[in-house]
C-alpha cells in the first residue's frame, strides 16, 4: 500500500481524533490522522464566524495554510427552538465561562424552567469542513433531533449530553453508550460525511 496521505484535524481533543480517524479508517481511506498537537508551534485560531460552518472553514483553513497539509474542522454546538437556536455557536461559554459544562447546562435549565415539555425541542449541530492549502474547501453537516430534560441523568459524554433526549430514546445522551451516542451523533453523521469528501479529494 502507497504511504498514507496525513491529514490534520484542528482540536487538541484526542477524542474526536480517535473517533474521526476511526471513522476514515472505517471508510477504508489510506490517510494518517494527526491532531493539532502534532504541530505545536501552529497557534489556534479565533472562531470568529457566526455559523458553525464558518467557524469549521476558518480553523480548516488556518490549519491548512500554516501546515501546508490537507487540515479538517469541526464545530458544534446545542441550538434550542424556544431560544431560537441559542445557546447555537456560544454553547461553550453560554455561562460567560469557557468550557464550564456544569455551569452551561444549569443556566440552560434555569433559563427553560418555565417551558413545558412539549416546547423543549432542541438539537445537537456539528459542521465538520476539509480545506486543502491550495484553498478549496468543503463542508457538510450533521444534527442530532431531541428533546431537552427538565434535570440532568447519566454521566457519560460532556457538555449538555446530560439533559438532552434524542427523539426515538427514553435515555439522555449522557445514559448511552460511546458506541451508541457516536451512531446517532451530530458529530458521528458530520464526520461520516466528511469521510466521503476526503476519498474524493484524497482517495
Ligand atoms: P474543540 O477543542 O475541538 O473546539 P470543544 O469541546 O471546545 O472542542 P465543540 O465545538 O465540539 O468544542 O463544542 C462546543 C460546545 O458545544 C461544547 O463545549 C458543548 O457544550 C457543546 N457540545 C458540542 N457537542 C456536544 C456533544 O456531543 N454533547 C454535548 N455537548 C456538546
């Protein structure tokens, strides 16, 4: 088999580097996978964009021109009906804390504590982009349907996976398992996707 063509993916989290390569290697594509601490000295870029799919094509893009090598993106978030699509790009810091998971979460149900059950659909979003340093670029998308919980079960996953229930389950996404959240996840579909871009433009 010729040498693998490497692809980076902008994210120093190694499980979404482990699940996409997984999903490549799946996919029967000859490429190695790397994460953007494989290049330490490339800085993060600003998600400055106010779509999901802005802010994939962004950080796919900088990857892209300062590594030189074909780069992938994610980004996603929760978008909630009632809140017209809030907490949507800022669900990481929806608090005012970056990355403050428990905090998100209890502001969310706090700000929905009035909403009865029928009202409370949301939905897990993720964009997932490739861009290639000579500056073509694709991006596709994938969500997850639910419903959002009044309080928290199960302590799998992150972020808001306790309080959302995928249409269809009696569980939270907290409550399922790895392999069955990653079946149905926006993140899952997202990247399953992309997997068809890359043996296109890299097969
Ligand atoms: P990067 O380092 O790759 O940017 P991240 O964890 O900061 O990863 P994401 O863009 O994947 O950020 O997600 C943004 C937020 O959206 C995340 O902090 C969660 O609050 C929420 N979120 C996204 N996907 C989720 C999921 O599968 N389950 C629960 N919450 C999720």
């Amino acid at each position: 088999m010729s040498t693998p063509r490497r692809l980076i993916l902008a994210t120093r989290n190694q499980h979404k580097v482990t699940e996409l390569r997984a999903i490549l290697g799946a996919a029967g594509l000859n490429v190695e996978l790397v994460g953007a601490d494989a290049y330490p000295e490339v800085p993060d870029v600003a998600e400055t964009g106010v779509t999901f799919a802005e802010n994939a094509l962004l950080k796919a893009h900088a990857l892209a021109r300062a590594t030189g090598l074909p780069a992938v993106a994610d980004d996603s978030g929760l978008c909630v009906d009632v809140l017209n699509g809030a907490p949507g790009i800022f669900s990481a810091r929806w608090s005012g804390r970056h990355g403050d998971d428990r905090a998100n979460l209890e502001l969310l149900l706090a700000q929905l504590s009035d909403i009865a059950p029928e009202h409370r659909a949301a939905h897990f979003a993720c964009a997932a982009a490739l861009a290639l340093p000579d500056g073509t670029e694709r991006v596709v998308e994938g969500r997850l349907l639910g419903t959002l919980r009044t309080a928290p079960a199960g302590s799998n996953g992150f972020g808001y996976d306790p309080i959302l229930q995928p249409l269809g389950e009696t569980r939270t996404c907290a409550e399922l398992t790895p392999d069955e959240k990653n079946a149905i996840s926006h993140r899952g579909k997202a990247f399953r996707a992309l997997a068809e871009v890359v043996g296109e433009l890299l097969g």
